[in-house]
C-alpha cells in the first residue's frame, strides 16, 4: 500500500477514459470512513479486513477493479477460509459498495482491442468510491455524536460531583451512576443532564446562582473557624429539636451576621429582611430562602441564614447546605437552638 490516492475512473466495456477526467479521490479516507460506519451498514470486523486486502492490489492509474484471485486475498487477509471470502464479497455487493464482473471461465483479468476497447473481468469497487460523500458524511456525523456524548457525559459527572460534596447520601446521584454504566444516547445523557440541573438549581448551585460574596473576618474570628471541631456541624446534622431561638440570644451570638445590619435588629421581621439580604450574598438564591420560609417558617429558615454564616469557613458551599437543612433530608433535625448554644461555648472557649 504505497500509494495513497487513486483516480475514480468508471471502467467495463468501452473505451479507456483520460485520466484527468475525474477528481482524485483518497480511497483510503473512503475505507476508513465506512471502518467507522460499519454498524450502520451491519458489517463486522472481518469484513472490513476483506475490504482492506482488496483495496491493497490496487494500483495508480489501473483503474478500480481487483484482479487478483480469491486464494491470494485469502493470503493476504491472514488465511481466511474461501468460503468466508466469498460471503464477505456477497455482503458487499448487496450492499452496493462492489460489483463483480465475472469471465466464463471464473478468471479475472482485462483484455483490450486494438481500438483501445476493453473488457474488465474482476470484483469492481468502483460503486465504493462513488459513495464516497454519503460515507464521509456519515463518518462525521457519527464522530460528532460521539464528541457530542462524551461532552455532555463530563457535565454529569461534573454535576454529580458538586452533588456528592454537599450531599454525599443523595440517592439521585447513586441512580444516575447507576444509568451511566450503560451506553446511552445523547438524547438519554440530554435527560439525565437537565434532571441534575434542576436538582442543583433547587440546592442554589445552578451556575445561574449569584456568586458566593467574601465576607471580611479578623484575624481571631478566622483562627476560631479553623480551630473549633467538628462538633457544630454535627449537631446542625442530627439536632431534634425544632423551635426558633429567642431574638436576643440569635442576634447576641451571630455577630457575624449583625455587624453587616444598618440599624439594630429590635424583632422578627427586621432579623428576617436582613436574612434576605445575606442570603445572595451568601451565595443563596432568593427562591431557595422562599421555599424554606415556607416549609420550616421564616424564624428557622433566617435563623439558619444567620449561624451558617457565624460558623463560616466550616462550611464549603452555603448554598447547597442551606438546602440541605432547610429543604433536604436534614430539615427535621435541624435545631437552631441547641447550635447557638454550642457556638456560644465555643465562642466563650476562645475568647
């Protein structure tokens, strides 16, 4: 196979044609683009091997027709039965990509007139070459579909990921691991896709949430977050009680969240509009802060709006843990009480 493109020429009966008349063709560029096609046409890897061997006894400018007999490219495939040959070489002229010119005695070969006439006897690939454009473009397209799946496979697991680390039980994320152990269509990934997005979106880490604001700390407030155990996120998990802590103890231990207040919060309403106002700042969206006022009431839902933001540095992404409190699994056991009680130790501890 030293030769890389052929001139696509029609041969049989008649008179030789100039060899300018038609375009170059890279034949190998037509093999490899139904190589990759193959399932469409329902071919096996045997039989693009048989393809291969045919297309290596062509030679430049002696035209498109395979001369040599079935026990050479036997040979050359690797020693394939005869039989075999010949059900391969039937497939491909079923299919319309070769035409099988047969002499009286099985032979193949050329013989020409003196008038420059000839008779062509042999395995035609030129309806191959002619397909070249339906090939290619079906060799595109399937490598597009395929770029297409692997992109928007990264997006899942990209989203699975964030998922994981502000909810490492979520049963969503199992079942979507789950389905991408199969081979799926675009249209499948296109799904599981958009199901991930809303379900981000409602925990305020769809990328059309407001950017997380840096929030200005002391030197000693940032040692106490690094410093304090695990312990206060712990009971903000697995606390039981649900009532609202009164005012002055919310207002009197969260100073992170009071000393960004214009004017003193004196009551409920005035703590909760400036948990509204945090909460973007925070990185959470306003629907998410709707929804929890509406489920847990407004004291609980601003309450949390509140110590997450005393605790600080402890906690990665408030959005999605907000979520997780408010309106995931650890709503029920979400205790603002027995949290300020605890941080208030902890705050006592290094003062």
């Amino acid at each position: 196979m030293a030769f890389t493109k052929l001139s696509v020429q029609p041969l049989g009966v008649g008179k030789d044609p100039s060899p300018t008349s038609t375009p170059e063709t890279d034949i190998w560029a037509i093999f490899r683009a139904l190589r990759d096609t193959r399932s469409l046409f329902g071919l096996r890897p045997g039989h693009v091997q048989t393809l291969q061997a045919m297309l290596s006894f062509l030679k430049p400018g002696h035209g498109d027709t395979v001369f040599a007999s079935n026990a050479e490219i036997c040979r050359r495939i690797g020693g394939i039965d005869e039989r075999t040959l010949r059900r391969h070489i039937d497939r491909f002229v079923e299919l319309g990509f070769m035409n099988r010119h047969d002499s009286p005695n099985r032979k193949r070969y050329r013989v020409k007139s003196s008038e420059g006439l000839s008779i062509t006897y042999g395995l035609s690939l030129t309806p191959l070459l002619a397909r070249a454009s339906e090939l290619l473009a079906a060799a595109q397209e399937m490598e597009n579909a395929r770029r297409d799946r692997v992109f928007l496979r990264k997006k899942i697991l990209t989203r699975l990921a964030h998922l994981d680390e502000a909810d490492p039980e979520n049963e969503l994320t199992h079942q979507v691991r789950r389905v991408l152990r199969r081979k799926l269509s675009i249209n499948e990934y296109r799904a599981l896709l958009g199901e991930l997005e809303g379900h981000c979106e409602q925990m305020s880490t769809a990328v059309d949430a407001p950017d997380t604001m840096k929030l200005p700390a002391n030197d000693g407030q940032i040692d106490r977050h690094h410093s304090t155990s695990e312990k206060e996120q712990k009971d903000l998990d697995n606390a039981s009680d649900s009532g609202a802590p009164a005012l002055q103890m919310l207002t009197a231990i969260c100073d992170q969240a009071t000393s960004f207040a214009t004017s003193s919060l004196g009551n409920w309403l005035e703590v909760e509009s400036h948990a509204r106002t945090l909460a973007p700042m925070m990185g959470i969206h306003e629907s998410a802060f709707e929804k929890a006022a509406r489920k847990i009431g407004s004291q609980k839902a601003s309450c949390a709006i509140f110590i997450i933001l005393q605790m600080g540095t402890r906690i990665r992404d408030f959005g999605a843990y907000f979520h997780s409190i408010t309106l995931g699994r650890r709503q029920a056991d979400f205790n603002p009480l027995l949290l300020l009680e605890r941080l208030s130790r902890s705050e006592a501890s290094f003062a």
